[in-house]
C-alpha cells in the first residue's frame, strides 16, 4: 500500500492527537505517504486534505482535541455521500483509511470497505469507553482524570460546607464515567444508566455516614441515568442537608491527555497501520489486558457493551 488516508470522526477525545502522530509516522517508516482528512467524513465529502509529513505531527501529543478536528456528517449516511467521498478518496489515490472515532464512525467505515473496497482500520476513540470490545478507549482515562479533579475540588468546599455534592458526567449511556470516578474519589454512591438506583438506600447512606461523623457526601450521577440536578431534587426530598448539583460539562472532554491515553494511542496508531501495511482491511484495533489485539470491525460493533458489576459492588461494600 503506497498511500493512506486518516481522520478523526464523532466527538473529540483526548488521545487522539497521540494516535495521529503513531498513524502518520509508521507509515512514513513503512515508506508510505500520509493525507490527514480534516472534519472527519464531512472534510472526505468535501475534500479537505492535506499532506502529513514527519514534522506535521511534531509537538502534537500534549494536545487534547484533534489537530484534524472532526464532525457528524449525516451525508455519509446517503449513497449520494458516499460516492463523493470515495471520490476524494480516488482523487489522491488513497488506498487505505484509518479512522478514529466510536462505533458510528467505524459502521462508516464498514460502508466504505464493503461498497467501494477501501481498506479500513478503525481506532477507538470516545471519551465514553462504551466499546465493548476493547478495555478502554482512547480519551477515557483523561476524561475520568478530569472529573477525578473537579470532584477532589467540589469536595473542599462542599466539605466546608457540610453539603451533599451531585456530581453530572458524561458517558452518553454508559455508566464507566461515573463508575471509575465515583471509586476514584470514595463517592457515598453512582447512579448509572446500567443499575437500577435505590433513592432510599443512597438518603440512609448518607444519614448513617453523618451519624458517624462525616461532614460531605458526593453521588456522581451518570448523564445516561439522569440529570445531576433532576437527581438533586428528588434526595432533597429525603435528607435535610444541604445539596449543590454541578454539571462538569465539557471540561471533561479537554485537557492533556494522560499518560494512559498518550501511550494507548501510539500503540493503537502503531498496530492499524502495521495492519494496513500487511493488506488487512475491515478491522479495529483495541486493548484487552493491556495487549493490543485486532477484530473485524463488525462484529466489534455489535458487542453489547457489559457493565463491570464486580466494580459496581466494590463501590457499594467501601463506601460507608
Ligand atoms: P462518539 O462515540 O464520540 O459519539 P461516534 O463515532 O459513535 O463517536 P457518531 O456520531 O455515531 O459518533 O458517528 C460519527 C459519524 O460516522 C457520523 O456522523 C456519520 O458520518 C458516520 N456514521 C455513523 N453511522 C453510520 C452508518 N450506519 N453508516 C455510515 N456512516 C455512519
């Protein structure tokens, strides 16, 4: 394979920039040339591309976002859309496509291979760590690590307080946002899209670590559960300290990634194009049990996502 394409699609994760400069110098190792398509599948429909060389992924790591920014592009959806970015893909003779994103960007992908017979090799990047086939995504482990921080800050003044924090993340319907900050910061509970909550349990909780002697309480309340503020007004109802809702926002998506997701997109960017440079095609990449593994893109898709209980009952015997 002489020349690839790569974009970023779906919503911006912190990695990415760190699995754009794995993708653009493997292969320049492997002696092919790199075209960075801009604004994921929209920038491929209206041929935004631009040449990647060694020095144009210089210094990007630190970044958080996407050097080649990314988009939704219903148009890819339409045959219509299709047949103009399979156009572009022509135009510069590109060959193989390596795309980044979640599950939508890589059915995108999917559509690509199997009507037009262009190789492709997804690399899973979305903060929600809702792939089912992979450990982690790429940007998962910063985004915890942003919340783990605006949590630790909200503690410190609502302890001062003697308040009861509910914290909002994100993770569209997956509850691992949640789930690892709320261990990571000794949350009193988390409510998740995936576990039906007991109000009554969480209020006694809170009742009995006051009773003995603690001032804060902290419930991080998944976005795909409900809302922190929805979710603020009904324990209100049930205990009669003090409660602030704060929603993190997109603060979560930002930021440095972490070393986590620095080396994961290196190590993923590494493996989709060795993989391309051996004439695979229709793959993702992904980690389990920190070894970078490969599988076809489909049927990575359509693994339903497992919750992970056992953590799930950590949090429920740790916290008072
Ligand atoms: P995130 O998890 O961050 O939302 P994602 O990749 O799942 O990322 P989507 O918005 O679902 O985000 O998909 C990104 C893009 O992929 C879409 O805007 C569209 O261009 C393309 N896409 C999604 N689903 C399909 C499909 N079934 N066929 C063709 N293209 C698709």
């Amino acid at each position: 394979m002489k020349r690839i394409g790569l974009l970023t699609s779906g919503g911006d994760a912190p990695g990415m920039n760190a699995a754009i400069r794995a993708v653009v110098r493997t292969a320049l190792f492997y002696g092919m040339e790199v075209y960075g398509i801009r604004r994921g599948y929209a920038g491929l429909i209206e041929d935004d591309v631009i040449p990647m060389d060694a020095y144009s992924v210089s210094g990007i790591v630190p970044r958080g976002g996407t050097i080649l920014r990314t988009a939704r592009c219903l148009e890819l959806l339409e045959r219509e859309g299709q047949e103009k970015a399979v156009a572009t893909l022509r135009k510069y003779g590109i060959e193989g496509l390596v795309v980044i994103g979640g599950d939508g960007s890589f059915r995108g992908a999917k559509v690509l291979s199997e009507r037009f017979g262009i190789s492709t090799i997804g690399i899973p990047g979305t903060i929600d760590n809702d792939l089912e086939y992979t450990d982690y995504t790429l940007g998962f482990d910063t985004a915890v690590n942003t919340c783990i921080e605006a949590i630790g800050k909200l503690q410190d003044t609502m302890e001062s307080h003697e308040r009861i924090s509910v914290v909002e993340v994100m993770g569209r319907n997956c509850g691992d946002i949640a789930l690892y900050a709320g261990i990571a910061t000794g949350a009193d509970a988390i409510v998740v899209p995936e576990v039906p909550y007991d109000l009554s349990a969480i209020a006694a909780r809170i009742e009995r670590s006051r009773s003995l002697g603690k001032h804060v309480n902290t419930v991080v309340v998944a976005e795909g559960a409900m809302n922190g503020d929805a979710f603020a007004a009904l324990l209100k109802s049930l205990v009669k300290y003090d409660i602030r809702a704060t929603e993190i926002g997109h603060i979560q998506r930002g930021g440095t990634p972490t070393m986590a997701d620095r080396v994961l997109g290196a190590r993923l960017g590494n493996r989709a194009v060795c993989l391309l440079n051996e004439g695979a095609c229709d793959r993702v990449v992904g980690i389990r049990k920190n070894e970078i593994f490969d599988m076809d893109i489909i049927e990575a898709v359509s693994l339903k996502k497992q919750f992970n209980k056992e953590l799930y009952e950590t949090l429920q015997m740790i916290s008072m």
